[in-house]
C-alpha cells in the first residue's frame, strides 16, 4: 500500500494497522502477561532471592538431554508425517470430489473428540487385550494366546512410533483445515491456465499451488510445531510420565508430581526459549524476516 | 457430466484412472481416521465385562444404552454443564475472531515497524507451557471475582488468550490470499476501507474464519485443566466429565459413554460450519 | 432452533435453585470410580442431607494435584469455597505447608466422639502437635488373583500363608503352561510400585522407606526373580485394575481398595489373598485417607459436622457395603455382615498383622514424598527393568536422596 506524505489525517491513518493490533496487545497483557511473569518469577525465586540454580539444576538433568532428543524426533518426524497427510487430505478434498464435504467432515473428527477419547482410544488400542489387537485376531493376523505386546518396556523406537500414529491420527485435521482453508482462497483459474499450457498435476502443485499456499503452509507449521513441542497429556495417558519424557511432560512432572514449582518454572522458560528460537530460525530461513512488507513475500 | 461424454477417450481414460485413485486414497485414509472412532463408540454401547472381554468383539453382542443413562445421571451437575459449555466456546469464538481476526488483518494488509516481532510474540502465549501460568491465571481471575460465576465469563477470557494468536495467524494467511487489488478497486468505487473489508474481504476469508472458529471451539469445549480450577459448583461439561467418569481405572465403558456424548455437541457445531470452510472461490460473486 | 434454545435456557434456571440453601462443598480422591462416586451421592450422602434440612452437600472428585492447586488458588485470592477434603496421607505435609487445611485439634470432641481412630493413623495426620487430619479408610496391601491361575498354585502352598517364594513358583508354572507372563505391576511413575516394592521390604525385615539395607537387598534380589513373569507392559499400568480385567494378567500385588474394586466387579472369577510372607514376616505399606477441613472453609460448622458424619461406624459400615472400602474406624466392622465387603476388610485386616509401616511425610525443607517415589520407582527400573542386578554403591546413593527428604534419616 503506497503511503502519501502530509496531513494530520494521513499521518494518523498511519497508525491504523496499530490501533487494529492493540486490542489484542492490551488482552495479552491483562490476562496472561501478568500471570506470566509471576511463574517466570518464580524460576528465579532462591531461599535468599535472586538465583539461577534452578536453571543450572534442569541442565545438569540427564532427563533433560533425553527429553530434548525425544521432544525433537517427535517434532521433526511428526509434523513432517502430518504436514504430508493433512496436504494431502486438503488436496483431495480440494478437488471437489463426489463426498468431498463428508469427507472433509470425518476428517474433522479426531480433531473434535475431547481429549478424555483421544487417550482412552490409543491407550486402550494399543494395550495387551486392546481393540487394535483384537482386530488383527478377527483378521486373522494374530494368534488370541499370543497378543503382541506393543507397548513392551525399552523399546522406545516402537513407543515413538506409536505415539507418531496416536499423534497424526489426532493433529492431521487441525494442519489439514489451515491448509484447506488456504487452498480455498486460491483461484481455480491458475490450476487451469496452467493445465491448458500442459503442465501435469503434479509440475501445476509444486509451481503454482504450493507457492501460492506458503502463508497458509507457514501458519499450520508453526502452529503444529508448536503444539508437537507442548504434547505431553497422550504421553503420560499412554505411556505415564518418564518412561518416554518430552519437555513438556517434565515441566509437568516437576510441578504437580515432585512439586518443584521452580524447577517446572525454569523448565518452562528454557521450553519457550527453544521454540522461540527455532520459530525464529524458520521464519528467518522461509524469508518472511526480508523487511516488513505488507504482503509476505 | 456432458463435460465427460464430450471428452475425448484418453482424457476419459486418464479421468477415470484419477478418481479412482482419489477414491482409494480417500477410503485409505477415511479407513486410518474412523477405525479409532468406531471402536471408541461401540465401547460405549457395551457392557464393563464386554469391555474387557478378549479379543474385543466387532460388534456389541449385548447392545446396552446403560453407560449413557449412568453417566448423565450420575452428577447433577452435567445436565447444566452442558449449556455452559456452550456459552464458554460461543463466547470464546467471539473475543477469538473480533480480537484476533482484526489483528490478523492488520498484520496481513499494513506494513509497519515492529510487525514482525509483534507477529511472532503473539504466539508466545502457546510456546509457553500453560501448567506454568495456570495458578497465576486463576489467582488473577478470582480476584476480579470471576470464580466459579453461572456465566463463565473468566473461562472465556481464558481460553480468549490462547486462541486470540491462533486466530490472528490463520486470519493472516487468509487475508494475505485475498487479492488486494479486489479491496482496492471497491474503495475506489467509493467504499470506505471498513467498507470493503465487510463486503469483500471478509467473506473470501470465511474459510479461514471458520477454520478457527473450529479450533477455537474445540479448545474451549475440551479444555480440563482451568475450567477444574476455576470453577466449582458450575463447571463446565469437560470438567465435570472428567472428573466423574475419567479419573479411575477400570471404567472404561463409562469413560468412553462420557466421551461419545461430549463429541456428540462438538461433532454437530463442526458439521455446520465445515461447510464454510470448503466455500468455494467463486461461490463469491463480486 | 428457537424452541432448542428454550429448552436449554429452562433447564438452566431450572437448575439455579438447586444452590438456594447452604451448599457444603466436599472434595475428595476417594471413591473416583463412576459407581462409587454415584453410590455415595446417591447412598450416603442424602442421610447427611436428611439430618440437615437445607443443606445440600456438593460432592466432586478431585486428583491429587488439582485439590492442592484449587487451595491455594483459592487461599491467594482470598476466596475459600471448599469446606471439606479427603486426602491421602502423602498429600498431608504439602497442605499442612500451603496452609490451606484448618487445625483440628480442638475439634477432635467434636468430629469423633466415642469411636476408635487408629492411633497410627491419628498420629500420622499430626504435624507440630496439631491434628488437622481425621483418619477415614485405612489401606494396605493384599494379593488379587483370577481363580483360572488357582489351576497352576504349587502343590501343598495355601493362599492364606503364600510366600514370595511360592509367589516365584506360583509364576514360573503359569509361565511354563501357558506362555503367559501373569503377574501385574503398576510402572506408570508416581503410582503404587514405591508401596508394593517396600511392602516386600517389610516382609523381609527391612523399614520403608529403605532401599540398601541388607534385607531390602533381599527383597529386591525376589523382585529380580518375579521380574521374568511380570507382563512385557507393566510399565504403562496406572493402575493393576485394567490388565486383571482384562485377563492379560492373572495376579497383582495392589492396594486393597482398588483389588477390591476388580473383585467385586465379578467375585466368581476374582478373589483375594493376604500380602504374602518374606523371609521374616508378612510387610506391608500402610496409609491411610483421612478427613481435613480447609482453613478458611465458608461453612465451617457444617464442615465440622460432616466429618463426624463420616467417622460414624454405621456410616463407615454402610460404605463398606456399597463400595470397596476399609473403615479406619475400628467399630465399624462388627456392622458389616459377611460376603464380599466383609472378605475385602478381612483381607486387608490380615495384612496388619505382619510388618506394617505407615508412609512417614518429609521433614525436611523442600522435602517431597514424590522425590521417595521417585528413588523407588528408578531403582525397580535399575535393578530389575534393566536387568543391573542388585548393586549396594547404586543403593546407598539412592538411600542419600530419601534421607535428604528428612531432618532425621527414617530408617536409621
């Protein structure tokens, strides 16, 4: 948007992309800032004032480094296996398939069943006796006197790969609807023009949707990498705390198990500052930081 | 339909080799989303020793609506949950889309200093761990005198801060899909800017609006962790579900009657407003 | 649509009147299970009521932490809308610490007049001389067995005096006959296996919470020895309660409230045994879930009355009958006639007579019962998950962080 120089008027205009923002700065500060800075308070709050021990504790915790490398396969391994499925959910369904809309409608639901389901669903799939099991015995896979034990102690590969499944079953419609929401927005008749200057589906998805659909890309995989670093509640659901711990989780652990409200304190400032940092990092990379234009690229 | 009879034979073929792809990706993947779905369900229709029965049948044998009469009778507080929890995610959805979607515009439309920065730290409120903020919060809200009100206006506030940057970030994106030339060729035609921006830009960008409508909603709908803090004698569906059939082992009948009927709200709200996440470009006319 | 919104907005003021009169709010851990908590709302809970016209007794389950933060949320904003807890006792030094439960000690008339609390019990809800906690159910730790592994009992070993050793045995021959790994052991941290293991502790003549001493290392030398039978996914059991009725597991060491619980789902297919013998006697955790008024509490008189409510034998009895359930009230058991109820206390009662040790809170600064469990809990995984053996150096090092919970070290 080109801006003219002069005039009170102009000049007060230009401040409306703040006065548009401030309303959700003034919420933030109210009613979480506040309460913020309490907890992050409390990760510096020693017998004798000021302290850092509590950070020093949390890094000198081998629980930490394991947590870190769990938290980290998950994300990349997750989000990647997520942001495939739900693209290609939102492409399917973007064709206007005959059903598309049910379609669209039953990949909603996982998304929809409260988190009380989502646990009750995997836990219970995934145990001796459990649904997932009892399917593969009526398929004929399994033998009833010997069920598989999936969730076996030690075998964290296979524990991460359970919870991958668990996780993309339930965080696939949540980047599929960011994506499809975006596509929606993406005119027909660039798929088109380029269909009739020959281009195949697949040359007409990475040449023109994908690029058209960066904003779109770049908010479901902030938001989802955001929310595969804060899982935990399936984690302690399935598996119980520690037995695969991720950041979050240990945060949790030391404040409502241990009741080391400043080592969770401190835990959950060094979690906001690697994803903070990593969000900083992609966005940086992806070329959103190339000065502050009023449209992304 | 004349389109394909018109087409030539090898585009036929090519067509129909497409939609049956389209179909076996579509079943694969509706297979991997609903077998989940459809065992958590029949849970609820059987009987505790069916529950626990090895191997699990594939259909109830003693098909029961028992675990659903038990779970709403079981507090007398669900009933009236219910219509609170409604009220906490409309409310909810309200703060999230007028707060959120105006900055989301403002971020997708303007350029000015510090919008990348601001952008960004609208979303610390979800990188950082909320078990940290949770006393705090309530603390600040019981103070205000918003413990545990018959209108949940605190949960609402709550669950606002969470969902208001979610919000603002889809909003962007959508907004910034829009053609701006669209905006400005109406205001040249004599719109004002919020003119156009009622006209225009916001229905293009009711996919986006709804898309976080749904996350909004589904937040609030099934957030446990304040709602059970901040609320006593009028919780919220999700708190009062958890804590009478969720918090014990061996339940899981219960557990997942209690869940079906929670989702079965959720699922209808996210039956209507699908259809305006797949509205289609030109759907619009302008 | 308009016609929905009616119905649903009249059900909505159609509940308003139902917090008209005094509400008295309880709040309790117990009685999580869906039929339990409906048995006492429905069963118990209206005698009170009908002893006290106008009032109404708003009962909800809470988790441990979720009580502890609902307190101290409520005491930082000034505004206590809880009356009565039920806690456990490893919850009772931090609410003594958060100061959010109400000294009791000049109540004690008042709340259980002419009844026998348990001495250790009392004791254990006493912090710097103050009572603040009333002993409700006691707990301990028994044996729950399908009766399809009764088939495979060694020959001339009774249920009533089973040993560990018979316990190994017991194990190997369901293993040998049927592949099957039997045995059920709750993994998920912060849960019971601190109590199980030190259970076996006692029986083998060591103190709880003791990890090193020479007869600890014998018992977690039996661990080491039950540990080839214990089912592959022990380490995601919360609770022992789903994999037994489920049957992908025959036998658990647990808590009697929750064995009672799977065996009185179904008492033709379950059925109970005392804790077994160590090498020195029979051991067991003994805790108990106790009775606490919040400091602050709206309706404190009301609040005072409902413990004495709860402590009543006849009441204690009418639970015990509804619900799996051990009156820490010791007149109670004479109400109780025999059958399923009857064999659950029986059991437990049983598990008394041996070594018993109550859960001893931390006395030092910062001290944390979690922090015990948690040495418990990584030493299971050390020795026995991950096949290191029994190691004395490990032991002692683990034995320094319990000790650091406490002024004096518990187990000296």
């Amino acid at each position: 948007m080109p801006e003219k120089l002069g005039g009170w008027k102009t000049r007060l205009a230009s401040y409306y992309p703040y006065y548009l923002i401030i309303p959700a700065i003034l919420y933030y500060i109210a009613f979480w800032a506040i309460p913020a800075a309490s907890g992050v308070a409390l990760a510096f709050q020693g017998p004798k004032g000021f302290t850092l021990r509590y950070f020093q504790y949390v890094l000198r915790d081998p629980y930490f480094y394991q947590a870190l490398g769990y938290t980290f396969t998950f994300l990349v391994i997750s989000v990647t296996v997520e942001f495939i499925l739900a693209l290609a959910v939102a492409l399917l369904i973007n064709t206007n398939f005959k059903g598309a809309s049910l379609f669209l409608f039953v990949a909603l639901i996982p998304m929809v069943l409260p988190e009380i389901s989502y646990g009750a669903i995997w836990a219970t799939g995934y145990a001796q006796h459990g649904w997932v099991n009892s399917l593969l015995v009526h398929l004929g896979l399994m033998d009833p006197a010997q069920p598989m034990s999936w969730l076996a102690y030690g075998k964290i590969a296979r524990w991460m790969a359970l919870l991958i499944v668990a996780e993309a079953w339930r965080g696939l419609p949540s980047v599929m609807i960011i994506l499809l929401a975006g596509l929606q927005g993406i005119s027909k008749e660039y798929g088109e023009a380029a269909r009739i200057f020959g281009a195949t589906g697949f040359q007409t998805l990475r040449k023109i949707t994908l690029p058209l659909l960066k904003p779109s890309i770049q908010t479901a995989l902030i938001l989802r990498a955001i929310g595969a670093v804060q899982i935990f509640v399936i984690i302690t659901v399935i598996f119980g705390h520690r037995n695969l711990p991720v950041l979050v989780e240990e945060a949790v652990y030391y404040f409502r198990e241990l009741h080391q409200k400043q080592l969770g304190a401190a835990y959950a400032l060094i979690i906001m500052g690697i994803v903070v940092t990593l969000s900083v990092l992609y966005l940086w990379l992806s070329g959103s930081f190339k000065g502050e234009e009023g449209r992304g690229e | 339909m004349s389109e394909l009879r018109l087409a030539p034979p090898v585009a036929d073929w090519r067509r129909f080799t497409g939609l049956t792809l389209t179909y076996l990706a579509v079943a694969g993947l509706a297979l991997f989303i609903l077998v989940p779905v459809y065992f958590l369900f029949i849970l609820a229709f059987m009987s505790r020793a069916e529950v626990y029965s090895w191997p699990l049948p594939l259909f109830p044998k003693h098909f029961t609506l028992d675990n659903f009469h038990f779970f709403l009778t079981i507090n007398p507080k669900i009933i009236p949950s219910i219509w609170r929890s409604i009220e906490v995610a409309i409310t909810t959805i309200l703060i999230a889309l007028s707060i959120g979607g105006l900055a989301g515009y403002s971020f997708a439309r303007f350029r000015f200093r510090g919008k990348n920065a601001l952008k960004l730290s609208v979303l610390f409120v979800r990188m950082y761990p909320g078990v940290a903020v949770a006393i705090p919060m309530a603390v600040l809200f019981m103070r205000l005198g918003l413990y545990d009100t018959p209108f949940p206006i605190a949960l609402a506030l709550n669950y606002g801060v969470g969902n208001i940057g979610l919000t603002i970030w889809i909003t962007a994106s959508i907004f910034l899909g829009i053609n701006e030339e669209l905006e400005e060729q109406a205001m040249v035609l004599g719109l004002s800017r919020m003119g156009a921006f009622f006209r225009i830009t916001l229905p293009l960008a009711a996919p986006g609006l709804a898309a976080a409508a749904i996350y909004t909603f589904i937040g609030a709908w099934n957030e446990v962790v304040i709602a059970t803090l901040m609320t006593q004698f009028n919780p919220t569906l999700a708190a009062v579900t958890y804590h009478t059939v969720a918090a014990a082992a061996g339940s899981l009948h219960l557990q997942s009657a209690g869940g079906a009927f929670m989702a079965f709200p959720a699922l209808v709200f996210t039956f209507i407003i699908k259809r305006y996440i797949i509205q289609m470009w030109g759907g619009v006319r302008i | 649509m308009r016609k929905y919104v009616a119905v649903l907005l009249g059900l909505a003021l159609f509940t308003l009147p139902l917090w008209a009169d005094t509400t008295l709010s309880v709040v309790s851990r117990v009685f999580s299970p869906p039929e339990e908590q409906r048995f006492i709302r429905e069963e118990i809970i209206p005698l009170f009521e009908a002893e006290n016209p106008g009032v109404t007794v708003d009962f909800e389950i809470l988790t441990d932490s979720e009580m502890l933060d609902k307190l101290v949320a409520q005491k930082a904003a000034g505004n206590v809308t809880i009356d009565v807890l039920i806690t456990y006792v490893s919850n009772f030094e931090r609410l003594v610490e958060a100061g959010v439960v109400a000294d009791l000690t000049a109540e004690l008339d008042v709340v259980a007049p002419d009844r026998t609390l348990s001495a250790g019990f009392l004791a254990q809800g006493q912090f710097d001389g103050k009572q603040y906690f009333i002993p409700f159910a006691g707990d301990d730790y028994c044996l729950i067995i399908n009766r399809a592994a009764l088939d495979y009992l060694p020959a001339g070993v009774s249920l009533q005096e089973i040993t560990y050793e018979d316990l190994v045995a017991w194990l190997a021959n369901i293993h040998e006959a049927t592949g099957m790994k039997a045995f059920a052991l709750p993994g998920v941290r912060m849960g019971l296996l601190t109590y199980i293991v030190g259970s076996t502790i006692l029986a083998y003549g060591g103190c709880f919470p003791d990890v090193n001493s020479e007869a600890a290392q014998a018992a977690w030398e039996v661990w080491t020895r039950i540990y080839p039978y214990v089912n592959d996914n022990w380490v995601t059991y919360k609770m022992v309660n789903d994999a037994m009725l489920r049957e992908e597991t025959w036998i658990a060491i647990t808590h009697v409230a929750r064995a009672g619980m799977v065996y009185l789902s179904d008492p033709s297919k379950f059925t109970l045994a005392p804790v077994p013998f160590g090498a020195v006697d029979r051991g067991s955790v003994a805790g108990n879930n106790s009775l606490a008024l919040a400091e602050g509490a709206p309706n404190r008189e009301l609040g005072l009355k409902f413990i004495e409510f709860m402590t009543r034998p006849e009441i204690q009895a009418r639970i015990a009958q509804g619900v799996s359930f051990n009156p820490a009230v010791a007149e109670a058991v004479e109400f109780i006639p025999p059958g399923p109820a009857r064999d659950i206390i029986e059991v437990a009662n049983i598990g008394m007579t041996g070594r018993v040790a109550f859960i001893p809170g931390p006395t030092a600064e910062g001290g944390d019962w979690g922090v015990v469990k948690q040495v418990f809990e990584d030493a299971f995984y050390y020795i026995c998950a991950r096949g290191k053996g029994v190691d004395p150096v490990y032991l002692d090092m683990q034995q320094q962080i319990i000790n650091m919970q406490y002024i004096e070290p518990p187990c000296p």
